[in-house]
C-alpha cells in the first residue's frame, strides 16, 4: 500500500475514532447532525479535498521536475516532520491572523467561521482558494528543500487528524500541555461569536505562538454562547458559499 493510501486509512479511521468519542464525551450537548454536516462532509471534505489534491499534486510534480536540491533529504523522517511541522504552523499562524485583520482574505476565510456548531468534520469547511494557498505553503517547501517523497503525506495527514482535533467537540482538558499544543478547549472560543469572528486562538497545532504573540484566550469557567456568524445570512451548500465570498463590499 503506497504512503497516499495509508495516509487515507489513518485519516478515515483518525474520523471514525473521533465521530465515537464525540458521542460519549461531548463538549456541546446537541443533535448528532448540525446544519450543514453532510455540505461539509461531502462538499468539502471529500470532492474537494480530492479536486485540489489533483491540482496540489501537479504543481508539486512541476516543482519537482525543476528541482535538483536535496538540502534535508538525508534527515530521519521524523526530524524532518518535525521541521515542517514548526516552521508551516508559525507561517499559518501569522497568516490566519492576517485573515482576520485584511477584508479581502477574510473573504475567503469566513466560509470556516460560518459554521453554526463544531464537531470533527467542521474545520473541513474552507473555501478552495485558502487550501490553495496554504496547501501550497504547506509542500513547496518540501520540494524545494528536498524533503523525502514520503514527507507530503506523513504531513499531510498530520494536518489533517490536528484539524479534525481541534474542531471536534470533544469536553477535554490537557492542563499544562495547552500552553505547548493546542486542542479543541482552545480552538472552539477562535469560533466563539463571544470573541468577535475570532480575535483570538490564531494557532492550530501548536498554542505556544497564541501565548507569546499575545493572542490566548482561556477562560477556565465561561463556556462559548453560540458558534459562526449568526449576524449573516450565510448561504448553504458547497457552490453558492464559494461563491458568496465574490459579493461586492459594502
């Protein structure tokens, strides 16, 4: 079995495994299936994480063909993991941050924040051209500095079991280690209408750049008063949420 079809065993079974935890240690008591569940599933989830994985591939094959550096290549696999780990989740922190602060890229940023309930399959709802740009960001370094051919799925499927995790709503608590690695107790306020589309929380796998750029937020006893962007109309299905994020400003 090649890395691409083991990487899509360990995420279906990451989705399984969560799906079930959620139903035992729910953080928000709620119907199983929210508004737009399947949209996000299906839409996102799976047709479009498959289009722009042919589209990502075939930019990475052209990269590769123009490329002949093997800077890192002959490092462990899980140094070089690591490495991409850190040094992607510093660049998304910075950029999410700029997506909340630039009207234009908060246009294609506010499809993930117009989900109305968080669950392991919500943070699979973001519009194309944010994957685009960040999926890019995320392997054309791996190709450029040489990385092992295996590192765009070890990656990849990092991502996405965190994304998942941090999205899930799942009731945990991790203590100390949520000033080092975040989790979904963290993550769920960025999506609270309480912080105001989500001033707060910019991290995704690691909470350490929220604590020392200045971003946390952890209440220890507030619990979130609703999720997404109530003040809204936000649109449903796959096609016209792509589209609204191309209406004209105010």
């Amino acid at each position: 079995m090649n890395a691409v079809r083991w990487s899509i065993v360990i995420m279906s079974t990451g989705a399984l495994v969560l799906a079930l935890l959620e139903r035992r240690f729910a953080y928000d008591r709620r119907p199983s299936l929210r508004n737009g569940f399947f949209t996000d599933l299906i839409g996102y989830a799976i047709l479009q994480s498959w289009l722009l994985g042919i589209l990502i591939t075939a930019i990475m094959d052209f990269a590769r063909a123009h490329t002949h550096v093997r800077l890192i290549g002959h490092w462990p696999l899980g140094l070089q993991a690591a490495f991409f780990v850190v040094t992607h989740d510093f660049y998304i922190y910075w950029f999410h941050r700029l997506q909340h602060h630039s009207n234009w890229l908060w246009r294609t940023h506010e499809a993930h924040h117009s989900v109305d309930g968080l669950d392991w399959v919500a943070g699979a709802r973001s519009h194309s051209l944010e994957i685009l740009i960040n999926q890019t960001m995320e392997y054309l370094p791996m190709i450029l500095l040489g990385a092992s051919p295996l590192m765009p799925a070890i990656k990849g499927t990092i991502s996405a079991l965190w994304g998942m995790y941090i999205h899930s709503n799942l009731d945990v608590r991790t203590g100390w280690l949520q000033y080092v690695i975040n989790g979904p107790e963290m993550h769920r306020w960025h999506h609270a209408v309480d912080t105001g589309q989500g001033r707060v929380n910019f991290a995704t796998k690691l909470a350490i750049w929220d604590w020392l750029f200045g971003t946390a937020h952890r209440p220890e006893k507030e619990r979130p008063v609703a999720y997404g962007m109530p003040e809204l109309r936000y649109p449903r299905g796959w096609l016209r949420q792509h589209l609204f994020a191309f209406r004209r400003f105010d």
